[in-house]
C-alpha cells in the first residue's frame, strides 16, 4: 500500500518503479463503478490478453477472479491508483480483493499495489482493523514530501540559501520543485508560481481542499486563522465563528491531510498548552502573503507583491522554515553518527520560567533520559555571537532534570570568531547544513 498527499510523487514512483516490467496501472475516476470498470478492463486486457476483444468484465470481481488468475503463471505488477474513488463507488471493492488475496495467495505471483491520496480513507478504510484488508498487506509506505536536503537535489544552479528558500516556500512537494526553473532567479521564480494569476501555485491551496473535503470554504478559514497567528482552539473557532467542537473535528482533518499539526511542548508528555499550526510551508507562505493580495495579483500588480514580500517579510517566514530544517538536520546527523548527542525525541519548546516569571520559547530541544541538545535557529544575514549563546544558556538552565547539556546553534549569516574557538559547541552554517 502507498499513501500520501496529493502531488507528493506517488504516481511518479510508481510508474518509475513499473518501466522496466510487466504491469497493468489503472487509475481509478471520480465516477461510477461502470466507467470505472470500462476504463480497468482496458487495461487488464491490453497488457494480459492484447489481441482478444475490448469488452469489458461484467463485474469488478470477475476483473479481479482474471487478473489473479493469469497471475498464478507470471509474475506481473497490478497497480490501482486512486483507490478510494474506486471503493468509494462501490463499497464492496475492498471485499472483493480481500477474498481473492485469500483465495489465491497460496500460489500467486501477483505484486498488488493500491495507492490514494485521500490519507485519511487509507487509513481507516484500508489499514484499520475494521478493513476487510486488514492483516492482508505485505508493506506499507507513506509517502511525504522532501526534506530540505532532497529538495535541493531537484534545484540544481541555485545556491544553498536560495535552495534552503525555495525549499521554504514549497514545502519540499516535488511536483511544486519541478516547476521551478534553474534559468530563473529565485524571485522570479516565486514570482511566476504564486504572484501571477497564471502560476501554477496562485490557486493551489484553495484547489487542495475542494478536492479533499467538503466544506472547503470554512476548512480554508480555519487554515487563515492559523496562519495569522491564531494557535488554539478556542481562538481559531472563534476567528471562523464555528463552535469549539466542529472546529476540534475539522482541524483533526486536517491534520490527517498533513496540513495541520498538534503540538505540545517537546518536554512534556501532556499539556494544556496545546497549540495548532500549520505543517506544510507552501499553505503558510500562500496564506500570509498572497491570499490578503488577490486582488492587487488578479490586477497584474503581483510583481510588485512580490517585492514587498521579498523586502521584509520573507525573511520572518523563512524564520520559522529554517527552525523547521535544523531540525531536519538534526536527524540526518543523528543517522551519520555526528549528533553531539543521542537523542530520542526533537521539537520545539515554550512556556513559563518559573524563577524569572516570564515566557520563553526555545526553538528546539532535542533529548533522551537524562541528555538534552538546546537549539537556537537565526536566519538573518549578520553573524550569531555569543550574546545568542549565553541566551541559549541561560534558558537551558529551567531544565534541572538533564544532568548532561549541550548547544547547538544554525546561522544563516554564520558565527563570530569567539564562538568558533569554543570547542564544546555545535555550530551549523548554512553549508554545514548540506555536509551530512
């Protein structure tokens, strides 16, 4: 089974992984199950039985009994993508397969595959206990989108800021990096996809949820919401006018989609400071910044959008992004062996100090038993020196539970010389980002 978000790569891989064999792809339609069948029994026979008739199967089982049975000979890959339209349509599908699987496992040669971008249908209509095919799956894979280190390798030509930016204004989704053009600048770039009526991300978002869900109207305030600072529940339900209840239900939806997530601080196992907040940087970037301009876009002003955009505001979004990639980075050193610590869990922090009765936020902890990697993230373009470390230590000093601490700090504009004689620090530059 493979899953994920709409434009993450699913059907790419899957056609990358079929070239050099023999198999049937069907994608199934937002249609009726007799379109459906037509369209599939094309393809089973074009690839099992070429030179026989095109008349379709009378039945989706009799599609299937034909497929498993040729399959009991040779071993070929069958391939339903968009598999909830197709038992969406008709709610026996699932049984069906399951009773072939059943049926003819003993003996089959067949490498069935299902994929869907309806995360929360494969999930529960497909993985959970209650699925006729739970129990049946051999693997399962969920795809997500890149991290900034792959989403480099699809940028070549630009450098690492302006890849660690492309990267923060896409979300890592490779079909919005394959759409950025090397002979481009990056504001160009950004300038074609999102600032101009034409560019293929000026409606995405807003394309995303009326394919998703119904309701988009109310899901696309509650993502507004989120973007322009509102972070708990009781404020976003608010700022759409929904009640509290609703709101709880349709952000658990979006945060299935990977659109939203739930976080607590990294430190506690449950909390009452629970906050929402975006998970995909193209749905923040698009919110703050090209949703509040539609109209001055639609009037051919998104140039000049833009570069207001890029005259201030861009650098307070990669901000958080950048915080979002040291953290990324932190498990890729962890899996090379060159974390300063081992650690079992990484996020953000924030709350209360209890001896100076202020709040503090901590951009990352990173930590397992009694250890604990403190992280401080700046993305401006002046050197970090040892005032942000003393900083950084002065707020590690709320954790009295980790015996054994360490610091770690990612600059965008680098370190001063005094930070670089320390020995005991874990410093990370923009290029040190791409050396693991």
């Amino acid at each position: 089974m493979l899953y994920g978000r709409r434009r993450v790569g699913k059907t790419t891989l899957i056609n990358e992984f079929c070239k050099d064999k023999k198999a049937i792809y069907f994608v199934a339609v937002q249609s009726t199950m007799k379109e459906n069948l037509e369209i599939l029994s094309a393809q089973i026979l074009s690839v099992l039985a070429p030179n026989a008739p095109r008349n379709p199967f009378g039945s989706f089982r009799e599609a299937v009994d034909y497929v498993f049975s040729m399959a009991q000979r040779e071993r070929f890959v069958f391939a339903i993508d968009e598999y909830p339209y197709l038992a969406e349509g008709d709610a026996s599908v699932s049984s069906v397969l399951q009773a072939a699987i059943d049926r003819y496992q003993a003996d089959s040669k067949l490498f069935l595959l299902l994929c869907g971008s309806s995360m929360s249908f494969m999930e529960q209509q497909v993985l959970s206990s209650k699925s006729p095919l739970y129990g049946r799956r051999t693997a399962q894979f969920k795809l997500l989108p890149f991290d900034y280190f792959d989403s480099a390798q699809m940028l070549p030509g630009f450098s690492r800021e302006e890849q660690l930016t492309l990267y923060g204004v896409t979300g890592g989704v490779p079909e919005y990096l394959a759409r950025v053009d090397n002979r481009l600048s990056l504001r160009e770039n950004v300038q074609e996809l999102f600032f101009d009526p034409s560019g293929r991300l000026f409606e995405e978002p807003s394309n995303l949820l009326k394919q998703e869900l119904k309701m988009p109207q109310t899901y696309n305030g509650i993502i507004t919401a989120i973007a322009q600072g509102s972070s708990k529940l009781n404020e976003i339900a608010t700022k759409v006018d929904i009640p509290t209840s609703q709101c709880s239900k349709m952000l658990g939806t979006l945060i299935s989609l990977g659109l939203v997530r739930k976080e607590i601080p990294v430190t506690e196992q449950r909390s009452k400071k629970t906050l929402y907040l975006l998970d995909d940087q193209m749905f923040i970037f698009w919110h703050r910044f090209v949703l509040p301009d539609l109209s001055r876009i639609t009037m051919g002003l998104g140039e000049t959008v833009c570069g207001e955009v890029f005259a201030g505001p861009l650098q307070s979004h990669m901000g958080y992004a950048f915080e979002q990639c040291a953290r990324q980075h932190m498990w890729r050193a962890l899996k090379a062996q060159r974390s300063p610590i081992s650690f079992q869990k990484i996020g953000r922090w924030w709350g209360t100090n209890p001896k100076e009765r202020r709040e503090e936020e901590i951009d990352f902890i990173a930590f397992s038993k009694e250890t604990a990697l403190f992280g401080e993230c700046k993305w401006r373009g002046e050197r970090v020196g040892e005032d942000v470390l003393a900083e950084l230590i002065r707020k590690s000093e709320m954790f009295p539970q980790f015996r054994r601490k360490e610091v770690a700090l990612f600059s965008k504009g680098g370190f001063s010389q005094a930070l670089w004689s320390r020995t005991n620090l874990f410093l990370v530059g923009i290029d040190e980002m791409f050396d693991v």
